[in-house]
C-alpha cells in the first residue's frame, strides 16, 4: 500500500493553527468549578460555548464573554431525556450544528458501602452514566451528519486507585471508561472521537465545601508526585487538546489527570 503524504505535514499545522474557530461545544455541569475553566478554555480556543447546566450558570456566561467569547447558557436536567432533547433542538436552532460535547456534570459523595442506600446508589448512577447515555445519544446525529465530532468524558482517578467509602461513586466513573471504550469503536467510521479524562484531587474540592474529607485530602496530595492539588485550568488544557481537530487520530482512550497519584 502507497500512501501519499506530501501535503501530510502542512495539512496538520493548519488544522492546528485554526483552532476551534466556529466550533459549536456543549459542556454540561458549567456553572462553577472545572467546568466553568472548560468553557473559559474552548471560547479562547474561539469555539462558540453553549453552558449547559441544571443551576444558573449567568457567572460562567460572563465570563466567557469578558474574555471576547461567544456563548449562550441554557438550563437543563441532564438526567432528563425530554430535557436533553430541548438542549440539543435549541443548540441546533441557535448554531445549526453541535462539534464537541464535553460530559463534565457530576455527582460526589463519600459514603461507607453499608450505609449507601438504593436511593443513593441509583442517584448517583443516574446523575454519573444515566446522563452521559442521553447527552451523547441526542448529541450523536448532529455530528454524524457533519462528519465530525469530538466526545469528552469526565472520569475520576479513583477507579484506577480503589479509593475506599466511593463504592457508588467509583462504580459509576468507572462505567464512564467502559462507555468511553467501547462507543469509540462504533463512531470513529464518522469522524468522532471520544476519550475519557481521569481527574485527580482538584482546588475546587476541599473539606469546607463538604465534597473532599479531610481524612481523604490528607491521603491523596502526600501520594502525588506533584505536590500540588490540579487547578482547573491543568485539565481544562487536556480538555481543549482533546476538542481541536488534531487530535483526530486519538479515541477510546482515558488519559489521567491527578499529579501522579495512579499511574495509569
């Protein structure tokens, strides 16, 4: 087989060159935290951010604004089929087209294994997993239909280190690797890809706001090679890699994000 690769080069510094000028990308769970840096992170990338979000996400709007981007914010229950359909009816109406959905909602809680209830349980899988079937589902046409797509998904580098009194937790981040690998096998013949980031111990989640115990904060920073808690912007970087055409040839893959704590 002969493969032509003269204009090989040029064409991969172009596609990285121009960015995500004019990119439509949806992130869900963008009011606060990483995924108001992953929004803040596309628009410099110049992709137009819909922030997607089931709390008021006017502050994330602002600020992708104030930084000379172009977004909208719509109010949605990612756990809600109907809801997700509204979503994406409106993205469509609004820009004629969706190129990157970045699943970042999220649900924590530390609980002993015992004492997790079924409601706990099925709320957690709900919010974790439930909701990344329907987002990328009603996501998926779109970008069929323009032969490209880029897919990322928020995991937790707790499934790789088996982090106690998570059980429903890591169960459902877990599922999110599976899903990740698994649907990179079906899609890629349309030009999307989807990949997994596994995020470590990040400045948004402390003791104080009841996300992070102490006892597990004070596990995870000594076990990282660096010292240091990953700011948002560390894997709003990964997230923006991820999203640009170059990345085209990487899928299924799960690429962690935590310091160095699992070595994966």
């Amino acid at each position: 087989m002969c493969w032509d690769v003269s204009n090989l080069h040029n064409m991969k510094i172009h596609e990285f060159e121009k960015g995500l000028d004019g990119r439509v990308a949806i992130v869900t769970g963008a009011a606060i935290g990483n995924g108001r840096a992953f929004c803040e992170r596309l628009a410099q990338e110049g992709a137009i951010v819909v922030i997607a979000d089931i709390a008021d996400a006017s502050e994330t709007l602002n600020a992708v604004r104030g930084s000379g981007g172009e977004g909208i914010a719509l109010q949605v229950d990612v756990t809600d089929q109907a809801d997700v359909h509204r979503m994406v009816e409106e993205v469509i109406a609004n820009y004629g087209r969706i190129d990157i959905l970045v699943h970042n909602v999220g649900l924590y809680e530390e609980e002993p294994f015992e004492l997790i209830s079924f409601d706990q349980w099925k709320r957690m899988i709900d919010v974790n997993l439930n909701s990344l079937f329907l987002t990328v589902q009603a996501v998926l046409p779109a970008m069929k239909d323009a032969g490209f797509g880029r897919i990322i998904t928020l995991s937790s580098d707790t499934v790789w280190l088996g982090t106690p009194y998570l059980t429903h937790y890591v169960t459902s981040k877990m599922g999110i690797v599976g899903f990740t690998r698994s649907l990179s096998a079906e899609i890629g013949k349309y030009g999307i890809t989807i990949n997994a980031i596994s995020v470590g111990l990040t400045a948004t989640q402390k003791p104080s706001d009841g996300r992070l115990s102490s006892t597990i904060l004070g596990h995870i920073l000594p076990a990282q090679s660096v010292h240091r808690a990953d700011e948002p912007e560390d894997i709003a970087n990964v997230v923006a890699f991820l999203a640009l055409p170059a990345s085209g040839i990487i899928t299924g893959q799960t690429i962690n994000v935590d310091g160095g704590v699992a070595r994966h």
